[in-house]
C-alpha cells in the first residue's frame, strides 16, 4: 500500500510540474508577422526568411504580403512556422465571412481575429457601436465555431473609455458581458490596454476564462497614458524591457489564467533591432 501511496505521490508531482511548466509563456511566444510589414514589402518570402532568424515556431499573421494564401501556408510549412491566428479587418467580415473563413482555413489557422473597430472620424466608438458589435462577435463567432476556427476581438483602447453608467464600468465591459464565451474570445494587446490607464493584470485576472491570446509591446517610459484614442506615434513604441510596462507581472497574471498563445509585435521605428532585443529579454525573464 505505501509503495502505491509513494508511486501516486511520485506522479502527482511530476504532472505537477509538467503542469506549470507547459503554462510558461515561453512555450508559446510567437512573432505578430505584421512586425516586419516593411520587409514584407519588398519580399514575402524574404520576411518570413528573417522571421526565422528569431528562433520562433509560432506565428500571427496580418495579411499574406504578395502571395496567395495557399502559396502563403506552403512558405510557412516550409520553414516550421505553425500559423496560430491572423488579422481579419471588420470590412472582410462584413462582405463575406465564408471568404475568411475560406481563407483562414486553407492557411491553416486555429483563430481568426479582427483588430479594430468599424470606427471613422464620422462614427465613433460608442456604447450603441459595443452592443452592435458583441451581437455581430455572437454571430460570426458561432459561424467560425461551425467550421472548426475560433474567433476572438483584439482591442485597441477605445474600448476602454468610461459608459455613461458612471460605475467605472467601460465599453469593453459591454463586449465582454453580451458575448458568449464559447463563440468570442479576446487577444490583448497589453500596450493598447496601458496607454488607456488599466492595469493589464487585474485586467486579464477581471475576465480569466476571456482571454487567450495577447501582444506583447513596450511604452516609452515617459509616456503619458489616459488616451482612448486607439493610436499613438511609432516613437512612443520601445523594445521590451526597456519602457515601463512591468512584464513579469503582467506574464504571471496572463499564466495564472491560462493565455494559450503570446505574440511580440513591434511597432518601433527600429524592429531590425529591437525585435531580436525584445525576444532575448523575454526569453531571459524570471517570473
């Protein structure tokens, strides 16, 4: 009896470990390829060639540069990428979201994301614009879910202005109370949620069964936070580590819930550089 008692607590430790060892961040830290939109530019494949160079497996794709999805998926497979999710804008998912979904399956995708708010300078994110929005998540969320691909929201800030309630609620309440949780996940963007004054560990541990997947940049250490705009200059953009977002605790909040997929994108005015500087500085982190 004790020889099975030790070998059931033998076990129970190992599994122990695996466990915690297949939360960390580092198992699945990818690259946003939209990181080297400008390479991507003057060569597809040439970007994917350099995206390599990183020590990456996963990938997040925004677009497939001059080439067509399939001819995409073949260079990605080529090179032992495995293409997680990608960027879908709202327009595409409004003229027709069997094309997406088309598309992100001949891509190989397991998530299919939109980015941004069908905002304008005429039509701005509004408490009416976040309810319409959540019912059409419910909607194309329960499509995707048909065809075997999750569909998930990625905010940008405008999502984090006060409602009208006055309660310290925000618009991004709104999406996250009136979507279903089995149709509509969410990938934060942990710079997008800063610049706007929220914490984005309290935040991630606010909706833990909500958020899956998450961007990884840096704020300029003097940046002024407290906008909703949803932009901000390249300049205020910085390799991470060296702004003033702090990583380990926003890392251990993101593996205590479960975040599946962890992408670094940079928006800085020297990826060349800070791209391989942000991933030896992730790498070397202790939580």
């Amino acid at each position: 009896m004790k020889t099975y008692l030790r070998l059931g607590l033998a076990f129970a430790l190992v599994s122990s470990a695996v466990a915690v060892r297949a939360a960390d961040f580092r198992d699945h830290l990818g690259l946003q390829l939209y990181s080297l939109r400008a390479q991507t530019k003057e060569s597809t494949t040439g970007a994917l060639d350099l995206a390599k160079t990183y020590g990456v497996k996963e990938v997040e794709l925004a677009g497939t540069g001059s080439l067509t999805p399939d001819k995409f998926a073949a260079e990605l497979k080529s090179r032992g990428f495995t293409p997680v999710s990608g960027h879908f804008g709202w327009a595409l998912f409004e003229k027709d979201i069997a094309a997406v979904i088309k598309d992100a399956k001949t891509l190989g995708l397991k998530y299919v994301i939109i980015p941004y708010p069908p905002v304008s300078k005429e039509k701005p994110f509004t408490e009416e614009m976040a309810h319409m929005m959540a019912a059409k998540f419910n909607e194309w969320g329960a499509a995707c879910k048909k065809e075997g691909l999750k569909f998930g929201y990625h905010p940008h800030g405008l999502e984090f202005k006060p409602t009208a309630a006055g309660n310290g609620e925000v618009m991004f309440d709104i999406l996250a109370r009136e979507t279903k949780a089995d149709l509509v996940t969410y990938e934060m963007d942990v710079y997008w949620v800063f610049i706007t004054g929220q914490d984005p560990a309290k935040l991630l541990a606010k909706y833990p069964n909500r958020w899956e997947l998450l961007h990884i940049k840096d704020m300029l250490k003097d940046f002024a936070r407290g906008t909703h705009t949803g932009g901000s200059p390249a300049s205020a953009k910085v390799t991470v580590g060296e702004g003033q977002i702090q990583w380990s605790e926003v890392l251990k909040a993101a593996q205590k819930i479960g975040v599946k997929h962890y992408f670094l994108e940079d928006e800085t005015l020297t990826p060349l550089k800070s791209i391989p500087d942000s991933f030896q500085y992730l790498r070397a982190l202790k939580l």
